[in-house]
C-alpha cells in the first residue's frame, strides 16, 4: 500500500470544539497526479473506517482476519491486500463525520458521548 496518514481537523459549530478524525490513504499509483477520493460512511453513527478496513481500502479485514497463526498468536487480526482498492485509482480521505461517531469526539473527552450535544439531519445540515 502507499503511505497513510492519520489525525483530527478541528471544527467550531454549536458553540461546541469537534476533533473530526481523518485517515488520508495515498494512491499506489500517482500521488501527485491521480484524484483524491472523499468517502463518508452513510449515518450518522457508522464509522468510515469500516468503509474503509472491509471494502474500499488497500488492507482489508475479513472473516478469515482472525483464523491465521499470527491472530491465533498475538490476538490481534490479520489484514489482506485488497486488489480492488481505491487506492489503486486515487488517494482516499476518510472522515469519521459526525462527532463523536468512530475515532472523533468533542470537547476535551475523547470517551464522552454527549459532549458533541443532540445531533440529528437539521443539525448535520447547518454544518
């Protein structure tokens, strides 16, 4: 796979401090000529990074993730090269969108669930 990047992107909205987290796959062919692909999870409430781990991204988790000696070993799943990925057209920008859906959160605690306050389509789409 190409290099992968990951961090959160600060935005203000409803008097509220949201950490979006981001996960940035570059393109296993042209980075700096080929598209850069945005992929959001339908939801709210679905994580992207499921999107992207059973689907679309280069490495793939699946049912066969935790039959291999090296998850029986450490307990931790195996990943798979996935020859239809994304990547291998473009580079793929994640986001894990609304807060606090996946690794994205509000305020200063990243383990509370109601900082980000009552999330619904109204609200998503004043955004």
């Amino acid at each position: 796979p190409g290099r992968m990047f990951s961090g959160f992107v600060d935005v203000e909205a409803q008097n509220v401090t949201m950490h979006v987290h981001y996960w940035y796959l570059e393109s296993e062919a042209e980075p700096l000529l080929d598209p850069t692909l945005v992929w959001t999870n339908g939801g709210p409430g679905a994580s992207s990074m499921f999107g992207v781990l059973v689907e679309l991204g280069p490495l793939l988790a699946n049912a066969d993730s935790l039959g291999t000696p090296s998850a029986a070993a450490t307990g931790v799943p195996s990943l798979f090269r996935n020859e239809y990925a994304w990547t291998k057209l473009g580079s793929v920008l994640m986001f894990d969108w609304p807060p606090p859906v996946g690794l994205s959160y509000c305020g200063d605690d990243p383990t509370s669930l109601d900082a980000c306050g009552t999330w619904d389509d109204d609200s998503m789409a004043q955004l």
